[in-house]
C-alpha cells in the first residue's frame, strides 16, 4: 500500500468472553479497506479503572498500516464496537469491546471527537505494557521510552500481568 500510516490502536474488553471480543476485533480491523494487521501484543490482563464494580479487563495493542485518514478510521472502529455490542454507557463502565486509536503515526489531533496521541496513554500500565511490546522505544511526548514508562512506580504499581500470547 502507498500512504500507509503505522497506527496502534488499545483494544479491551471485559464482557461477553473478553479474549473472543478481542480476537473477533482485530480480524475485523484486518479486514478493513487499505488496512492491514501488522503485529499484534499478547493479551494482558487488569483491574478495572472507575467507580463501576466490574470484571477485570483484557487488553492488547494492534499495530496497523492503514490508509484510512483518522477519522475514517475512527468511524470504522466505532462501528466494529456497535457490531459487537457496545452500548454507550456509564465512563469506565464494562464493555464487550473498546477500540482506541493510541497513535496515528507522527500525527498530533484535536478535535470533538479524536484527542491523538490518546491523552491517557502514557499513564496507564494497560496501555503501555503490550505497547512495549511492539514498540520499546517510542517515546512520550517528554521524551521517555515507553519501556522506561513502565519502570516508574505510578505506572508499575496498577497490576497488569501476562494473560497469555
């Protein structure tokens, strides 16, 4: 493909057998116009962000090549969740599916509906775990390698572990 962007999308679930949703998720995404899947993390599993008593969460990173402009994208993937079930509802509630668009290459977006890089990325072990994993060396806007993210104590302490690969 010619003008493809290298995109990582934070996929999660924690209903309706979460490693099923995860996995009917990224086919999907696969199979979406001018995209491909390139490399996927191994599942990790976590407890749930919020004040929702809920189940704990799966979570991987996808690492896409796409064409679809961010937008584009982000219709598609919110499609995918409506088709897996995902109703809007309570912030930090369950959910069968949740797709987020963490990087769109180099891009930085601000609009009403797309904050890129995602604003909660680097913050959050659940994210940053399976994206050491395809990409130990990016690096947050303050300059820190992720896989450096992960060492700091904030971020180590939120109890993510290895689901399986």
């Amino acid at each position: 493909m010619t003008g493809e962007t290298v995109v990582y999308l934070g996929i999660g679930s924690n209903m309706n057998d979460p490693e099923t949703q995860i996995e009917a998720a990224v086919a999907t995404i696969d199979r979406l116009p001018t995209t491909r899947l390139l490399r996927r993390s191994p599942l990790y599993g976590s407890k749930p962000w919020g004040p929702v008593e809920q189940a704990d969460y799966l979570n991987m990173v996808a690492e896409i090549s796409t064409q679809l402009d961010p937008q584009t994208l982000l219709s598609r993937v919110k499609l995918i969740e409506k088709a897996q079930g995902r109703k809007p509802g309570e912030r930090w509630g369950p959910r069968p599916i949740d797709i987020d668009i963490l990087l769109y290459g180099d891009s930085q977006i601000q609009s009403e509906n797309l904050t890129v890089p995602h604003p909660r990325m680097w913050e959050r072990a659940f994210v940053l775990r399976p994206l050491a994993d395809l990409a130990p060396d990016l690096r947050s806007p303050e300059g820190a390698p992720v896989k450096e993210l992960l060492e700091r104590e904030d971020i180590a302490s939120q109890g993510v572990w290895l689901y399986h690969i």
